[in-house]
C-alpha cells in the first residue's frame, strides 16, 4: 500500500499555501512546491507530476481531484478553480515549443535559442475534464464546462458546455443543477464551522 502523505509531512514541504483535508499520493512528483498553492479538501492521486517552471506557479482551488498520472508543467501560471475534476492521464502545458524549424527545442538547449510560447492556462469553477486530454496554453476552460475524453483542448470554451474530439469542438450545453449541490456543500460548511 502506497498512501499519502501524512499533514505534518505536507507542512514541512513549504508549499505557497496549503489548505486543510489535502490528499496528495506519495507518488506523486512536486517539484518547486514554493510555487504550487493547494486550498481545501484536495486529492491528488498517484504519479501526478507538479512542475511550475520559471517565474509560474500551480494553483489548485478547494474540492478539486487530481485523478492518477496528470501532468502539468509550464512557464506560465495554471489555476483550477474551486469543485474541478481531473481525469486520469490529463496533462496541462502553459508552455511549447517553437515547431516552425525557427528556433532550437528542448531543456538542454540555451534558453536563447528557443522560441517557447507561454500562456497561462485557467480551469474555472466547476469544470470536468475526462481522462487523457490535453490542454495547450493559453486556454481558458469557462465554468461547468466538461471536456470528453481523448481531447485536445487548444481554445477556450463557453461556459456550462460539453465539448470534445480533436480539436475539442461544442457538442452540447450542460446542466446547471450542480450549482444547486454546490450551495448544499457550502450551507453545510457552515454549520460546521458555527461557534
């Protein structure tokens, strides 16, 4: 049995910010944790791979599963707001590489020579993305929307839409009842936290 990480392993590893109830898989991968936030109720699963690179930072919202093998990476900051699902295998890249033949590529080449693009990429509220896509820089995955499996997600959505395929294309709009659950989850956040 693998586990996760204990809370008072998770202080010691001196994220930017770290919430409560956080899940983070021991094999899963963070490198420069001082760039990556982390709010409430979190679960990242197993071999994840967390790398904010440069100046960027990682930015993980309250009520948001990291299913298994997810990878993110990039110059430029991801943030995924509040009551997101990641499915397995997704990975984000705020950064890419020149393929015009233009420059040079690659983490061994001097940074000079390489014509990398950066974007921040930004998973809003209540997002859904299904298990192996990809989301390219620059995207910005409006509230509710659900992205299909298998997808290439190289442009934003529109809010409370279902899109899928490659490229991700609309299929459909999406439901809004989960904004009622939503309201339930933080009613009863409340009564918890009642003196």
């Amino acid at each position: 049995m693998i586990g996760y990480y204990s809370e008072v392993e998770l202080e010691k590893m001196n994220f930017l910010s770290l919430g409560r109830n956080v899940k983070i898989s021991k094999t899963s991968q963070l490198y420069n944790i001082e760039r990556i936030s982390i709010g409430d109720n979190v679960r990242i699963d197993n071999f994840c791979t967390i790398v904010p690179s440069g100046d960027a930072k990682i930015i993980i919202g309250n009520y948001v599963q990291i299913c298994a093998y997810n990878f993110m990476n990039g110059q430029a900051n991801i943030t995924i707001e509040d009551y997101c699902s990641i499915g397995n295998f997704t990975q984000f890249f705020s950064s890419m590489d020149d393929f015009s033949g233009e420059h040079l590529s690659g983490a061994v080449v001097p940074r000079a020579l390489i014509g990398t693009f950066s974007k921040e990429i930004l998973v809003k509220k209540h997002a859904l993305i299904a298990p192996s896509c990809i989301i390219l820089p620059g995207v910005t995955i409006e509230t509710g929307t659900a992205i299909g499996a298998l997808s290439l997600v190289k442009e934003s959505t529109k809010e409370f839409s279902i899109y899928a395929g490659v490229p991700a294309k609309f299929i459909k709009t999406r439901s809004k009842k989960l904004l009622e659950l939503e309201r339930k989850i933080n009613l009863s956040n409340r009564k918890i936290f009642t003196y």
